[in-house]
C-alpha cells in the first residue's frame, strides 16, 4: 500500500463514508486510493466552495463527518466561505487538502501558499503529513478531532510523496471523547434559577434542536417554570414542524430582538451563546439581552444538552408533562394570483411531503414562508450559520447523500444562489430528490435595507446598481437547464403551486424560479 | 466627512479609477460614499472570485491598481484563489475588506474571522484601520504599497465604525518609489557572460513582456550573442502576434521542459525565476535547468527590466540591430470537418482585430491555439499565473474596463470556467466587448493526464468520474443564457467559423461553446 491507500482505509475504518471533491494533479495517488476503495463514496463538485458546503450538509443530517478533496491553497480557499459556515454550525469534517511533495514546496512553484495558516481560519485541527508511513495515523486523529466537543474542522495536509511512498498498513480508528454531561451541581442551580419564578428565557442552540426529544424535555421545564423558549438566530440543523415543540429563532434586526428580549431577567444558555447582533449599526447595542439579564449555564456547546435537559426536567419534576406540540394545519387555501412569500409558504405547507428537509437559504424573503411552516408536516430546517452566502444549494447535496429517502427542499435567496451556483450540476449528475426554490427577488433586498438603516435613505444610481441584480434578470431555468436540472419560473401563485406539484411528484433534482419581482 | 468619503477621495486622488464590488452590509458606509462620488466607477460581480480577477486584468492593462471591495472573511476567502493569481502575477490591487465595528468584534458574532492573518495570505501590506480619522491615510499609503516594487495585493481592512465615524479630509496621495535600475557592475558581469558564447538562455518575466521596445532590446541582444530566448511558463502579459519578437515559454510538461533545457550552460534572468516544476512528479526533478547550468541575474522582478536591457543592448553594441519580428500570415486556409483546437486556432487567428487581448486559460486545449496565435496580428496575451482556475472570465471583464476600445477574447477551458462562471453577468451587465471561447471538452482534461503520469494508468469509474464533467453534460449557451450573454455551441470548423465571425462583427458578449467532445 502507498500512503493514500492506507488514508483512505484509515478513514473508511473510521466511519467515512463519502468524500466530496474537487481534485487536482496533487491529489493523483489519493484519486487512486478512491478509485480502488470500493467503501467510500466519491462526489464530484464543480468548486470548492460547493465541496465545503456539501459535506456540511452532510454531516449535519448523518451525524458523522464527511471527507472533503482540495487542491492546495486556492482550493482551500475557495472552499472557505461555507468552511467558515461549517465552523460556525460546529459541524464535523476532514479536509483533505493535496499540497506539493515535502521536497518541492521550497521551490516556491507558482501553486505554492502558505496552507496551513489558511487552514486555521476554520479549523480545530491542522497537520501536515510528514511522511507515508505516518499519514495513516494523522487521518484517524483528523476523524476524532473533528469529531470531539462540540464538534470542527480537522484539516489535514497531504504532500504528494507522502501520498505516494511506500507504507504499511491503515491506522485504527481513534475513540472518540463523549461530550461531557453538566454536573449535578450545575444542574441544581440552574433549577434553581427557574424556581425563582422571574421572567427568564431559555436560549437553545446545538444538539438539543436536532432531538425531538430533548425538545419535548425543555417543552416541560418551560410549561413547569414558566419559562419562555427561543433559539439562537442561526442554526445548523432544528427539528420543526406539526408533532414537535413549535420554536421560533431570536429576531435577526436588532430592534427587533431587544424588544423581544427586554423583558428577560435571567437567561439559561442551553448550548448557545448570549446572543449579540449579527452586525454593529451606529447607535445601537451588540449585546441584545437586557443590562440586567443575569446570564447562566446549563450547557456550554461541547456539553451534552440533551442529557443536561432531561436531568433537568427530572431535577424540576416536570418530566412527566405532555409536551405542548404544534398541530398540523391542514389544506390550507389555495393562494392565488400575485407570488408572494406568503403563496409560497402556502403552497409549500401545503405540498411538502413528511420528514422533508428544508435547506434554508431564503434571508430576506424568508418570513412569511418560515411562518406557513410552523403548521407544515414534520421536517428538518438546515440553516445558514455563519453569514457566508451561498450554502443552501450545496448544503442540499450533502443532505440528499445523507438521507437517499427524504426530500429535500432549497429554499435559496437569488443573490446567494448565485455564489455556488455549480451545486446544480452535482444535483443532476448524483440525480439528487431536491426541488430548489429560487426566491428571485432581483436584488441584494437585505443591503437595501441596510443602506436605510445607516443613513443613506436616498441612494444614487451607484448604490441602487450595487444592490440590484436585475439588468440583465437572471434566468434561473436557463442556468439549471445549462447544468442539466429541468424547472422552471413561475410569476403568479398559481403557476407556482401547479410547478411544486410537479416536482413534488417526482423524484429528482428540480428548480423553480419563483419571479418576486414579476 | 465619514472616514468612508475620506477614504474613497483619497483612493481617487491616488490614482484609483475603478472599485469592483460585492459588498455587504459591514460596507454601507463605504457603499454610500462611493454612491457620491463622482470620479470612481463602481461594477458589482456577483462572486468575489469575480472581483479579485477582475482586478487583477484591470491593472494588468492599465498599469494601476484597482481597488476591490470585499465582505468580510469569507468575502476575502471567496476572492482568495484569484488573489493567488494576482500575488503571482505581482498585480498592484487594493483591497479593501468590510469588517465589524472595532467595538463589536470582540462579541464573536457569526461573521467575525480572523480577517488579518488569512489577508497575509495573498497581500505585500496588512492593516486594519484604527479610526475615522487615520483611515484615509491608510488608503493612500495602500496604494503606494501595491505599487511599489514588482507589484502587490495591499489590504485595507476597514472596521464599520472607522467609515461611519466623522473624519477631517482625504489624504494627499503618496509618491511611489521607482524601481531601482540594475547598476554598471551587473550590466559588465552579464555582458561578459554573454560574450563568452556559451549556450545562454535569456529567461523573461515581468515588465519586460509588456513592452515591445524592451523585447526589441533582448531580441538585439540575442542576435548579438548567440543567446536563446525563453519566457517563464505563466506570465501576467505578453505582447504577441505579427510585428512584434516571438516568444516561447519553458514547456508545462516537466519531460518537455527538461529536454528544451538541458543544452543550456548559463541562464540569464531577466525579472524571472530559475525554472521549476509545476508540480512534483515520482522520479522528475524539481529544478528544470540541468545541474551544470549557471544563472545569473540581470534583472531581479522588483527592479526595472526594461531600463536593464536597453542599458545591456547598449553594453554590447547591439542596439542598432533590426528586431526580428514575427511576420504576419495572410488568409489562412478555412478549417473544414472536426472541430479541433488547431481549427480554432486557425479562425481565431484569421479573424482576429488588432490589437485585441486575450485572456488565455486555455490549458489542456491550448497549444494548437498559441501555436496559429503566433502570427496572428498584434495581440496582448493575459494567462493564469498562479495556477487557480477560474482566471478567465472574470480576468476578461478587468482587461474590457481598462481598455474599452479594444476587442476582448476568452480563451476558456470548460472546468476552469465552471468556477467564475459568475463572471458572466458582469460581461452582459457593464455590456463588456467581450467574446468567450470556451473550449469544452467535457472534463479536467490535465488530471487524465496527470492519473497516468503518476501511474493510474488503467482508471476505474470513480476516477474517470472525478475527472469527466459529462454526465451532465454543461450546456454554455443556456448558462450564458441565464446571465443575459448572447452565444451559441459549435460542433464543426465551419460552425465555429460562423460563429466567430458573428461574434467578431458586433459588439458585446458574446459565448461560443466550442463543442471539441463533439
């Protein structure tokens, strides 16, 4: 065995089960050791940035990393934007970035950067392999990192030599580290913070969003305490819909979120962070909770939450409530005429089949669909984490790989789509169940709104050109056609409803351009 | 004034006539100013893979930076591979990078990264503005930065706060110092080297290959001494085509490159580097001149090549030698029948303005191209320096800003162009006179190349899928579509002939797949 061989079988041996890719003339002998595993997966992406952003989808719904192949600095790079995502959503992942042989990277060839600062921005764990018979050993520890805590990127760099030289055999599988449970003590105060009675929030983010369960335990320390339920603004992965604990997300505009919060006199972080905006604006807070909020810890988000809450509802003797869940709304009314975010909320409730998975993508126009979706049947959000656009129509290949059985749905604001629009080839090539629902609204709506917000309450005819994306209009069909997914535009609620029928019914990548500025 | 309009004036004052932009909501201050400011044009890219490259072709025509704005870390990382190219290129280019408040920052809000060390990544100068009343100053001494010596990428990165803060003035741009001159003792060394007439070669880069009078020079130079003239590999610009010397570069191919090499006793270096190997090969060497060759150097790349081989023309008394220049072919005959690199190199040439330019990422697809190009009419040659696909396109839009009377040619290899394929819409929004070739032969033609230089030499399906971009095919003309580009697919000589000859006679965007899978 050369030394991509035994990586390759090291990380199979670890539970790697797919690796996304984009190779290059570096990454030759790895390609090989691919070629030959006949236990790993291999997904083709047409830039970096789509690789990054699919194995995090991918690993948000599997719960067990993915492996990605990157082509040295630039491919690392281009992949960073949705790295950085996947490090704000603590996602599990390897990278495998190709890098020139140890003797040659002093050559200062023109491919030639400085990968492993790069590789810091967003990872956990970095190491360059230093020789073949080592690198074995390197991909097991890479797979635990990634896979420790609250979970994050392990990065490990592969010189060429060390993939081609002669090696022995794969390393064994490295245990990983059980997040650890809060203490009796922890738990002991926090109940009794909720016994005081005051106005107090709880703050949910992390594992406890993805389990029904736990979910239902914190439904029961609320209804027992009188506490209020919020999650954090963004989120990697919640479970929603009819039959789950109806959860809504703190307010993204700040305004908004500290008229929401102002009432709070305590907040019981549950593997969540104090929230703060998600950016500064000129004369207003970046801590959102109020001055005299005091702040606690359940779980910090390395922590186990979900064992934290059910021995919290024990501690509280709550455990035996009926958890409150919402309630299926059914056959809502056919929406017609103009296409709105509401129609489309509609008609989406209306249409999408159980345990879907929404990758959620749609920002500015996203309210009122999020609003028709309380009621919808059981699904899966996956959201944006990181505030790096251009993650929903990736994110969806890694869902759809993870979960061949269940449709997923893109909800993709026009401006993101655009950044890794490459993701609907990959949906046609590996005939993925997604329907994409471009929300085109020709413009960077959130910056024109963002430049009101600072002041500039008459823009010119630069500023309104810098935020428009109309002339020329982009024709959504046309480019998914171009990489091979059939669809379609729709410019009323009708021809909206009557083309998600459509894609609902059949299996397969499909992409409907929902014209919000017809 | 806002630190944002002081920073914008002085950009101008300095020098700075463009800003291409994807900006965010960190960069509204900055967006406003440039709003009202009438001496800077600003041209959004809908990927800031686009900006970066489209700064990068900017300068490279115009000989000034251009200035980029950029969202964040992950707006910086989405431009990163393209800054690559520019780093390697030594392309002038001022970033400017949209960050969080000062205050704000340390709240660790979704966006914050560490903006400055993946910045260190690509640039010659970092910093981050303190304040409102210091950022001008920081701009201009940007500006200087990315223009002094060789040439580089400065990053301004600009906090929330420093824009909107009150400031006082713009600041007074800051003189550039001048290359240094290579002195009379480097001349006297390397006339002397020459005069021994061993078998020299004379290895271009860098200022001189813009110039045509300073390539009449070492042209003057090789007549007079015997000595053989060769360009690096990858060059940022190339003045090409009838009426000008004949350039060759060292070979891609590490085989051809050592064989073209091996005579050579000395190797003089004129703004270049000693030759080495794109990649590591099993048993190639890294350094391609042979280990008996002496290099010498007459030019380093920050120093003034040009003012160097007119002072050694000099020397030698030479200067009064005719230059060699290519001569023109007339009416090449109309290539019939399969569509084929050398046919498109045959109409291209035969239907060529003068004095286009052509951004070349060819690759895999390229030689038959270059090889008609050679007596085409006279043509400035653009290509991938730092070997970051995803160069062409958007590298288009920068040359067609700079140089609006003159015709723009995409030569586009079909994977490479899936990367920026963003750059599209740019081409039909500023209605750029653009056309793009995109040469599509369905996969990443160098990689089946490179699997069997390494020894894959019997592919399975994995690899060949990894390495195929059939299955879906990409249908161009439908992606162009998309992004309002007018084109059309050619699978024949004759078509793409017809095709060329449409796209030569208007002006505009315009894209022809040339179907060589066909």
């Amino acid at each position: 065995m050369n030394g991509a061989e035994t990586l390759v079988q090291t990380l199979v041996d670890s539970g790697v089960k797919v690796c996304f890719a984009n190779p290059g003339t570096s990454e030759m002998h790895f390609l090989g050791a691919l070629d030959s595993n006949p236990d790993i997966r291999c997904i083709l992406c047409l830039f970096e940035g789509v690789v990054s952003a699919a194995a995090d989808g991918y690993a948000r719904m599997a719960g067990t990393p993915a492996a990605t192949l990157l082509h040295l600095g630039p491919g690392l790079a281009n992949a960073g934007a949705n790295l950085h995502n996947a490090m704000r959503a603590a996602t599990p992942m390897v990278n495998i970035v190709g890098d020139h042989a140890t003797y040659h990277r002093h050559l200062d060839a023109p491919l030639t950067s400085d990968i492993e600062g790069l590789a810091r921005t967003w990872s956990v764990w970095v190491k360059s392999a230093r020789d073949a018979a080592s690198v074995a050993g390197d991909a097991a520890e890479a797979v635990r990192r990634a896979q420790e805590g609250a979970g994050g990127i392990a990065t490990l760099i592969l010189p060429a030599d060390t993939a081609w030289n002669p090696a022995q055999e794969p390393a064994p599988p490295q245990a990983v580290a059980r997040r650890p449970v809060p203490g009796p003590e922890r738990i002991d105060t926090i109940a009794a913070v909720l016994r005081r009675g005051e106005p107090t929030l709880l703050l949910l983010h992390g594992d406890v969003l993805s389990d029904p369960s736990a979910l239902d335990n914190i439904d029961r320390i609320a209804q027992g305490t009188g506490a209020e339920l919020l999650t954090e603004t963004s989120n990697a992965r919640v479970e929603r819909g009819a039959g789950r604990v109806g959860l809504d997300p703190v307010p993204y505009p700040v305004d908004d979120a500290v008229r929401r919060l102002k009432h709070f006199k305590r907040c019981i972080l549950i593997g969540s962070r104090p929230p703060v905006g998600f950016f500064a604006y000129p004369g207003k807070p970046g801590k959102l909770l109020p001055d005299d909020c005091q702040v606690h810890v359940l779980a910090h988000p390395d922590e186990d939450g979900r064992a934290a809450v059910a021995t919290l509802a024990a501690a509280l003797g709550v455990e035996g409530k009926t958890p409150r869940h919402v309630t299926a709304e059914k056959a809502r009314p056919l929406p017609k005429g103009k296409l709105t975010s509401a129609a489309i909320g509609a008609s989406l409730a209306n249409r999408l089949p159980a345990d879907a998975i929404i990758c959620d993508e749609a920002l500015t126009t996203g309210g009122p669909i999020h609003a028709a979706l309380r009621t919808a049947p059981a699904f899966t959000q996956l959201r944006l984490t990181g505030g790096a656009i251009g993650i929903g129509l990736p994110l969806a290949i890694g869902a759809a790989v993870a979960c061949p059985e269940r449709k997923v749905v893109v909800l993709q604001a026009d401006g993101s789509g655009m950044y890794t629009n490459q993701a609907l080839w990959t949906h046609a090539r590996e005939k993925l169940d997604i329907v994409t629902i471009v929300l085109s609204n020709r413009s960077y709506a959130i910056l024109r709104h963002e430049l009101s917000n600072v002041g500039v309450v008459n823009p010119g005819p630069k500023a309104l050109a810098m935020t428009s994306l109309g002339d020329p209009d982009i024709d959504w069909p046309s480019l998914a056609k171009g990489m091979g997914v059939p669809g379609g535009a729709a410019k009323t609620a009708e021809e909206f409803d009557a083309l998600l029928a459509k894609a609902m019914a059949q299996r397969g990548p499909f992409l409907i351009e929902a014209d919000l500025a017809a």
